[in-house]
C-alpha cells in the first residue's frame, strides 16, 4: 500500500521534483561522462601510444570525482530539503489522518527511492550519449589523424561506479528524510513556511558605508591579484582571498537596504508591482547576503575554470602548429660529425618508401654554426643559423611573412623545422654565410595522402631496414609524435577544465533554483492576496519572473566581474607559452552559461509561478 501510495505522489507530484530530478539528472551524466574517460577513443589511442598524460588524467578524474560526489552529495541534501518544506503540510495532513510517523517516513522514503533511481537510470543514458558527444569532439580536434582509427565504447565500469556513487548518496538522503520526518512535531509541519525572516531597517549611510567598504575590499583584493600574479602563493594570497570573499558579502549585505532606499525616491518604484518585487527580495537579506556570496564564488570558478581551460587549450593548439610545421623533418648529423649532405630521396627509395607517391613535398635546408662574434648571437642558446634567402623561401612556401636584410641577424620568427630545436636558429645576411661553417642537413617533408598510413609505412620501413641510412647519423623528428604528446596535455587541460567547471555551474544554479522554489512556496499567499486585490495574472506573473531574475542576475554580475580580474591574472601565466583567444573561450563559456544557468532560470519561473498560483497545493 505504502509502495502504492508513493509512487502515485511521484507521479502526482512530478513537477514540484522537476528541478530535483533535473538536478540528479545532471549530477549522474556528469559523473558518468568523466568517469568514462577509459572508453574514450582518444584517450584509448593516446594509451595505446604510451601518452605519459593518460595516467595523470585518470588520476586526477579519480580525484576530482571524489571531490565531486562530495559536493553533489551536499547538493542533493539540500535540494532533499527544500522538497521537505515543500511537502510538509502534505505530510502533516497524513498525520493528521491517523497515519503512524513511521509509515510517513517510510512513504517518503520510497518516493525518493524512485526519484532516485529514475534520476540515475536517464542520468547515466544521458551521460553515455554525452560520453559519445565528447568523444567525437575530442576526435575533431585531431585534426592531424583520420577518424577512422578512433571507436567509441560504453564504459560499464564507470557506469558502475556511477551506481555506486550515488547510491551511498541516495541511502544517505533517505536516511536524512526518515529521520527528520519521524522527528518532526505534527504542530511544524502544519504550520511550516508560515514563519517569515525579521527584516531590521539600516540606516541608508550605513548601507552606503558598507557598500563603499566592500568595494574596497574588491579592490584591494584585485590590486593584490594583479600586481602579484596568481601563482606566489603566500599569506598575502589568502588575505587576498579573504577581501574578495569579505567584499562580495559586504555588497550583497548592504544592496538589500541601499538599492530599496534609493529606489524609493524614483517615480518607478511605484510602478506595477515593483515596490512588491523589491519588498520581497529585501525580505530575506540574511539568507540572501550569505548564500549568494556562495554563489558568485562559485559562478566565478565556474567562468574562470571554463575559459581559461578553453584559452589554455587554444594556446597549447597554436603550440602544436608551430612546433611541427611538417609532417617530417629528417635531420642529418652527417658522418662522425662532420657535415655531409645526403640524397634523402634515394635513402627512402632503397628501403621501399616511393618520395614520388608518398611524399607532397620534400625539401632540404643547410644550417650553419652559430659564431657569436659573426653573429652577435650566444652560441649557448642559438647553435645555427641559416641564410636570408634560404628562410624566406620556406617562408613563402608556406605563406607565411617574409625578413628584409635591415632586420638582420634576429631569430627565426616561424619554425622551419619539427621540434623546439628551430626556436635556437638565427637567420642572417646571405654574404654572411660564407664566414660560417656548414653544421647540418635538414629535410622537411609532407606526407601525400592518408597522413597516418603514409606515417606507419615510413615508420615501419625505418624499422626493419637494417643498415639505413648507410652510416649516416640521421634522426627522425614525427610531427605525430609532438602532436600526440601536445594532445595529451591539451585533453588533460580542456577535460579538467570542463569537469569542474560543469558541476560549480551546476551546483549554483541548482542552488538558485532551489532557493527561489522555496521562497515562492513561501509567498504563495502573498500573491494570492495581490489577486484578490484585482492584480491581472500577467502582471503578477511580471512581478514573479523579475524577483527570480533579481535572484538570478545579482550574484551573476559579480561572478562575470571576479571572473574577468581572475582571468587577466590567469592569461598572465598561459601568455608565457602563447597568445590567448580570449575571444573563443569567452563565447564558449557564455555558452554553457546560456545554456545550464539560463536552463535552471527558465526552470525556476515555471515552477515558481505554478507555485504561487496554488497548482501545485495538496489536495
């Protein structure tokens, strides 16, 4: 009977537990999609490869996922608790029946056992269609490989542990609601909501005071930040943390009676119901100041993590395309070190690789040594250099800016071969060469065709030839292999990056939602009374929608602002290792922003407004 009865509330109810399940929902595909790492593609590829980065990306998902269960676990508690307030009269009333307590706890018991299981259940088929979504992105940034050596799989042992993740969490949510439900007094969950937070009036100058205090405190705090880099961790770093965190709860704390007090004076505030709006979202000044100080924090590590893994990823991509502009580069040390310059088509021929058919194109460059009192350059740090006529028609090859000799001597602004080797080459005058000794030959090669086959044939042939290249010291620099050891890097950066990104997004907006549901289960009567006083439906629906865009906008805007000062600091650091598209990842966060923060808003004012218009009142 009791089985009976919860299912029917379930399926009763199923639009009050909207945002809990959409919650859960999201939480499981979440954890399933980066605890499924192992049957990705590319990351199956990259271990296949020996890639030192698929190691440091399990760990590090085995990590955060702990982390993340954790937080997801506190989110659901306390989305467990707002569906408690909101079904307390509910349950009073069974009481009230003669119902045992008991049999209550038990009852809601199994309604969250089967919100539970149909959340893990849609979550984890989400989370393999998400799975497979990330897999062909990951794919398409392999632009180097085709796509044909990739296969996707379902991972079951992250499904597993999926399970079982959330299954300790869903026991403890249940216990949590049997043991507060048995505990409650009839008398509370009759009257529960009907108790409304003491609203003290401040001062306006205090209210200024302290708004003028908190942005100080921001602004010292970005001072720091700024000046010192996000990097040099020390005691002043946690000060800094502490005025940032101090300064956005001063703000929220002092808007409540600031922003009413000014709007007061303005002819607008007594528009429609816009005094209403503004009384009811100063009415709960004390829960607000504190949770949505939680919550920009929160927006903000959602933002900066998101785009400066994107930016990061971005950088480490330019990296690759400039460390191995061709496909191979075939550096010849010569015999016993004396310079000696080879027929590398004819090498490759005798050993069954056909230049003609497999090669686009192949050309080979002469360095000299590096004097540096010919040069002007250090020996230590730039061993060759190479002419001006030389560069610029590799250059031009490659339609890339040319050098005139009025720069000249200056390192090489592009790479002209594999490898970081070609950041230590100097280009200098051509008349200049004929003081400088020739060092070594190197050969650039595109492959023809199938990049990857062309690249395991060559490999191949390389290895079981046995005396190539004729007892020349030759040495083959794969732009595959710097390219596959980037990728890793790049996946672990942009895979981390989206990880917790995702789930700080998620748990703000959960919390938000969560938050103004019950704030208008609470204020179901107030707008009850506004309709009895003749307020049309569209205009209370207005009001509605503006409190929880109020809700939803304030601790956004301070996010975007911490996000953008934590952003400059974070692109000091990735500018080391090259330019930022802050462009790219800025529109890819505001992405997920639209798409998981707008989705929760849109949410919460379908919700909030069946709720204040008594649709979603027990009968």
């Amino acid at each position: 009977m009791s089985c009976k009865l919860a299912f029917r509330n379930v399926r009763r109810s199923i639009r009050d537990y909207a945002v809990y399940f959409l919650t859960l929902t999201f939480g499981v595909c979440l954890f399933y999609v980066f605890s499924a790492l192992d049957g990705q593609s590319v990351m199956q590829f990259l271990a296949r490869n020996n890639n030192p980065n698929v190691e440091a990306i399990f760990v590090l998902v085995g990590v955060f996922s702990a982390f993340v269960a954790v937080v997801l676990a506190g989110l659901i508690l306390y989305a467990n608790q707002f569906l408690m307030k909101r079904r307390k009269r509910e349950l009073g009333t069974y009481a009230l029946l003669g119902m045992p307590t008991g049999r209550v706890a038990r009852l809601l018991v199994m309604e969250t056992l089967f919100i539970g299981l149909a959340a893990l259940l849609s979550g984890i088929a989400l989370g393999i269609l998400g799975s497979w979504a990330l897999d062909k992105l990951t794919v398409a940034m392999f632009l180097a490989t085709p796509g044909d050596i990739f296969t996707f799989s379902i991972s079951w042992a992250a499904a597993g542990k999926t399970a079982l993740y959330f299954g300790v969490i869903f026991l403890l949510v249940m216990a949590f609601t049997g043991v507060s439900v048995s505990r409650a007094r009839l008398i509370d969950l009759i009257r529960s909501g009907r108790t409304n937070e003491e609203v003290a009036q401040r001062p306006l100058a205090l209210s200024v005071a302290l708004f003028l205090l908190g942005c100080a405190s921001l602004g010292t705090a970005y001072a720091i930040l700024l000046s010192r880099g996000l990097l040099r961790i020390d005691l002043l770093w946690f000060i800094m943390l502490g005025l940032g965190t101090l300064g956005t709860f001063l703000i929220f704390r002092s808007l409540s009676g600031f922003l009413l007090r000014m709007t007061k004076g303005h002819a607008g505030y007594y528009k429609g119901l816009n005094m209403f709006v503004l009384r009811q979202w100063s009415g709960k000044v004390h829960t607000n100041c504190a949770s949505n100080t939680v919550i920009s924090i929160l927006l903000l590590l959602a933002i900066g993590v998101t785009a400066c893994s994107v930016g990061l990823n971005d950088t480490i991509t330019a990296t690759v395309g400039g460390q191995t502009p061709y496909d191979l580069t075939v550096l010849n040390f010569g015999r016993e070190g004396n310079y000696e310059e080879a027929d590398v088509g004819s090498l490759f021929r005798n050993i069954g690789v056909e230049p003609e058919t497999c090669f686009a194109s192949m050309e080979s460059v002469t360095v000299y040594y590096n004097e540096e009192a010919i040069t002007g350059f250090p020996e230590a740090g730039f061993y060759a250099a190479i002419g001006l006529s030389r560069y610029n028609e590799l250059m031009e090859a490659r339609k890339l800016p040319l050098l005139t000799e009025d720069a000249l001597p200056q390192r090489t602004p592009d790479a002209i071969v594999n490898g970081p080797a070609a950041d230590g080459i100097v280009v200098v005058p051509d008349a200049m060469l004929s003081q400088l000794r020739p060092r070594r030959q190197m050969v650039n090669i595109n492959y023809a065709g199938n990049v990857s086959q062309v690249d395991d044939l060559v490999r191949m042939s390389l290895d079981e030839a046995e005396d190539f290249p004729a007892g020349l010291d030759i040495m083959m620099n794969y732009k595959l292999d710097n390219y596959y050891d980037l990728m890793g890097a790049k996946i672990l950066v942009l895979y981390m990056g989206l990880y917790l990104g995702l789930v700080f997004l998620l748990t703000a907006a959960a919390v938000l939602a969560l938050q103004q549901l019950s704030q208008a289960a609470d204020n179901a009567q107030r707008y009850e009374l506004l309709s009895k006083l003749g307020a049309p439906e569209a205009m209370r629906r207005g009001a509605l929608i503006r409190q929880v865009a109020l809700a939803f906008l304030l601790p956004l805007l301070l996010g975007v602002v911490h996000a953008f000062v934590g952003m400059k600091a974070a692109n000091q650091v990735i500018n080391v290792m090259g330019h930022v598209d802050s462009v790219h990842s800025s529109l890819l966060t505001a992405l997920f922003l639209l798409v998981i923060y707008g989705g929760y808003f849109l949410a919460t004012c379908f919700g909030a407004w069946r709720a204040v218009r008594g649709i979603g009142d027990r009968r």
